[in-house]
C-alpha cells in the first residue's frame, strides 16, 4: 500500500509555457555570452538542470549569474506558470486519504519554493528535495534514497510521478514505481515508466485500485477463517427464511473471521430493497463480510449510484468500488499479523458475458475475468515483494467460473473432490489466468454460479473450487443440501477447505 507520493515539478505538476527560454533570454541581455540560448537543443532545455545550463553558457560561471538568474526567475514567473489541470483537487484528495506528498526537482531550491508558493500549492507538501539536496540529481535516483532513508519507506511504499525521461530513469534505477503523466500525448516516454495516464484526474483512482479496501487482524490467531457462501436467491418470502436460518446456524457454528458472499445474494427480480434486507440480515451478524456481484445482479439492479449509497450503511462490510475500467467492483483486503502482511484477498468482477474470438468467429459467452484485471492482480501483488520477507500467500474469489473448470472430466473422479451434479458453465476458451497465478504463487481461486456443483481441483498447484450453495429456491433440479464452504488460510501460507451445511 502507498504511504508516499513524490512528484517532479516542472512539466508534471506545473506548466512552465517557455520559461525557460525566456528566464535565459532575459539572463543573456544582462549577461552576454559567445553561446546563444537558441542554439541549444530541445532536450537539453528539458533535461538539464539550470546550474548545468549556465555552465554551458559562462565558462567562468559564478554566483553573480545564479543570482542574476533568480532575480529574472521571481520578476518573470507569473507569466509562465500554470497549475495543470485538476492538480490542486488531486492533491487535496490525496492527502485526505493519508498520504504524504513529497515534490523532487532539479531546480535550486529557492527557485522551486517561489514556484509552488506562487502557485499557492507549497502548503500541501510534507518535504521537497532540490538540487541543494543531492549531489548527484536526477536521472540519478539518489533523492529517492535519501527519502527512503529518512522517512523509513520501502520502495513498495513510494511512488513517483514525472513527465520527463529523466523522471522515468530515475524512478526505475530507484526500483520504485514510476507513473508517466503524460498531459502532451508524448509517448515517446512511456518506455521509461511502469505506467501512463494523461491527467490528474485519473490519479486518485489509480492510486485507490493498489490501496486495499480494509484489513484483518489476526495476530491472536494462527489462521484466519472464511466463509464462502454462494447463490442466495434471495426474494421468496418463505425460502428466504429457511437461508436466513441456516446461514444463522452456519455462522454460529463455524464462527468465520470473514463472510465472502461469491455472487447472485438476489434472484433475478434483483431491487435495492432486496439488497436492503441483505445488508439487515448480514450486519446482525456483526462479523466482516464482503461480496462480489453475480450476473442476476447484473441483470437487474440498474441504478448503481443508489446500490453504492445503500452499501455505506453497513458498518461490518468491507467492500470498495475500484476502477471502472475493469468492471463495477474488483478490490483486495490485507490480512495482518504482528504488523506484516500474511495474506491477500482478492475480489474479482466476472461480468455477465463477453464476445470471444473462436476459429475466426465472435461467440457470445458467459463472462470471465479481462486481462486489465490480471495485470491490476499482478501489480497488487507485486507491492507486497519486500526484501528479506515471504511474500503474502493470496486467494481469489469471483463468481463465474473460469475455463479451468470445464476441462475436470466428471467421469475422472480421481480428478476432483464433491459434487459434480452440472456442467460447469465457463467461458468457451482459456484465458492468461493461470500463467498469472502460477507467477504470483496464488493459492485459491473460488467461485459460485453453479448451483449444484461444489467440487474441488488442483490446477498448476492453485486449488479451484466451487461453493456449496446457500440459498433455498423453488423447482431446483438436484435436491441437494444447502450449506457453505470454510476456508482456512495458515500464516504460515497453508491453506485448508470444507463443505459445512450445519
């Protein structure tokens, strides 16, 4: 999770609109030079800071045109500088969600605290590092370090957002995550930065999609205990009743540290006085709990802004939005012990359908998890890879089952573990799901849609399994007995299942 933000200045937050060329103009009309300002490259402007430039230009360089230099700076700037677009709010908002702001530049320091004081913007950063700060300045990453080392972050912690090659180098020679923020659509950059956005706007969402919806706590414990209930259905009258009674015996039994509910809590006349009565019945518990969305729920419940509203009246829910470009809702919860990371919890939107290219033709398909989503899955986790420390073990849970599941055979009973009453009901080709697990050691994946299946498989080492479904519903198929599946997950990474429905 990030607890520090640092950004370059010129070009990222601020838009300097020829400054430094008119700043060296001026700079030669008092203080003339063989060397014409004109004649220097474009990226030498950019990229050097003004100490190199004035070299460049006076062989017997000296304080009288650093000083000169800063007179015309403070005469001139506010012709120049303009904040970029949507910068003040996004820092605002930045800081309210308890991050640390941090500017690092090239600039001398005086000069870079007339900019942002001038732009009235200086109050909102807890540090800046400036030329004065380092000897050696970027591309060299040594102002990173000396952050890093005085404020005790690790590299996981910290991320860096630039607009110019040098930002880029050096964020990456630092190891630490660097954004490209790319307000000139120049992607010749983006190949010196871990990712792109073209506005400030688009921000504070990125930074939300790393930052985990909530934490558990169990450094009491040896093992943290999930429930994962399935296909609810709820919006009968009298077959709610008898899932609210099972799901009161379960709980009262298994006593779970977490309730994951895997997806379709409602039947398919799906309102928000359902889910109203959902969160009623969930909160009594006074236990976490968590969901991810079915396709019932795709189906039917249309006014999203309302359903969100509705969701922060619970008070034992975790639960968080995350980017719209990945579906409606995909987050991921810590689980804690002795102030380290032993777990990640990932929820993942399966969607409803998707179009798939097969042989050369689009087919219509149940949905699956998009690569935008694996790669979101893939960073998340890579922030957890501290030095000298395990990485955390980490499970997924969604609703639609992957195609993984398609290729147990039922007649293979040697194959699988439970109940295999139905077809499992998968996307129609493979995906890059399990390359992703396999890289990130992932431990689990668990999903519902399947009502009366609830069987169990290794794939590449990763446990696949359904859910024992839940809820009550009239004309089932196959009577089978309702109940829930306990996973227990070990600090020590081990994790452990089993279908209860007492």
């Amino acid at each position: 999770m990030y607890k520090a933000m640092i950004f370059d200045m010129d070009g990222t937050l601020i838009e300097t609109n020829g400054l430094v060329m008119d700043l060296f103009t001026n700079l030669l009309e008092v203080h003339p030079s063989k060397v014409k300002i004109k004649s220097m490259d474009t990226h030498t402007l950019e990229n050097k800071h003004y100490e190199e430039i004035l070299r460049i230009l006076y062989p017997d360089y000296n304080q009288t045109h650093l000083d000169a230099l800063f007179q015309i700076h403070e005469r001139i700037i506010h012709k120049h500088l303009k904040l970029r677009p949507n910068l003040l709010q996004t820092l605002e908002s930045l800081r309210e969600m308890g991050l640390k702001l941090y500017c690092l530049t090239n600039k001398n320091r005086k000069i870079a605290v007339n900019q942002l004081a001038g732009l009235c913007i200086y109050h909102l950063f807890d540090g800046i590092i400036t030329l004065e700060d380092v000897e050696r300045p970027k591309p060299d990453p040594e102002g990173l370090y000396k952050l890093m080392l005085e404020k005790k972050y690790s590299k996981h912690e910290m991320l860096f957002v630039g607009s110019g090659m040098n930002d880029g180098i050096c964020g990456k020679e630092a190891t630490i995550k660097t954004v490209y923020m790319n307000h000139d659509k120049d992607d010749s950059k983006t190949i010196y930065f871990n990712d792109v956005l073209e506005s400030f706007d688009k921000l504070i969402e990125y930074v939300k999609d790393y930052m985990p919806a909530g934490r558990i706590n169990i450094t009491k414990k040896a093992y943290i205990t999930m429930l994962q209930l399935t296909d609810l259905s709820l919006g009968n009258p009298v077959n709610d009743a008898k899932t609210k009674r099972l799901l009161t015996r379960i709980i009262h039994n298994e006593k779970p540290d977490l309730i994951v509910l895997t997806g379709d809590q409602v039947a398919q006349e799906t309102s928000l006085l359902r889910y109203q009565a959902l969160i009623v019945c969930m909160e009594a518990f006074k236990t976490p709990w968590t969901f991810v969305f079915g396709d019932h729920e795709y189906q039917n419940l249309s006014d999203f802004n309302a359903f969100e509203q509705l969701l922060k009246t619970a008070k034992y829910l975790i639960f968080k939005k995350g980017s719209s470009s990945m579906g409606l809702f995909n987050f991921f919860i810590e689980i804690r012990s002795e102030r380290k990371t032993n777990g990640l919890l990932f929820f993942m939107d399966s969607h409803i359908k998707d179009v798939y290219l097969i042989e050369k033709q689009l087919k219509t398909g149940v949905g699956s998890i998009k690569e935008n989503q694996l790669k979101w899955y893939d960073k998340v986790v890579n922030q957890y890879h501290f030095d000298y420390e395990k990485i955390p073990s980490n499970l997924i849970f969604s609703h639609i089952p992957p195609y993984e599941f398609s290729e147990v055979l039922k007649e293979n009973k040697d194959s699988y573990q439970g109940l295999y009453l139905m077809t499992p009901n998968t996307p129609p080709i493979k995906s890059k799901l399990i390359e992703y697990l396999k890289k990130q050691r992932a431990l689990g994946f668990f999903v519902g849609h399947d009502c009366y299946n609830d069987f169990q498989f290794y794939n590449e080492g990763v446990l696949f399994g359904y859910g024992r479904t839940t809820g009550y519903k009239a004309n089932d198929t196959h009577e089978i007995k309702r109940g829930g599946r306990v996973i227990k997950l070990q600090k020590s990474g081990v994790l452990s299942t089993y279908i209860t429905n007492t």
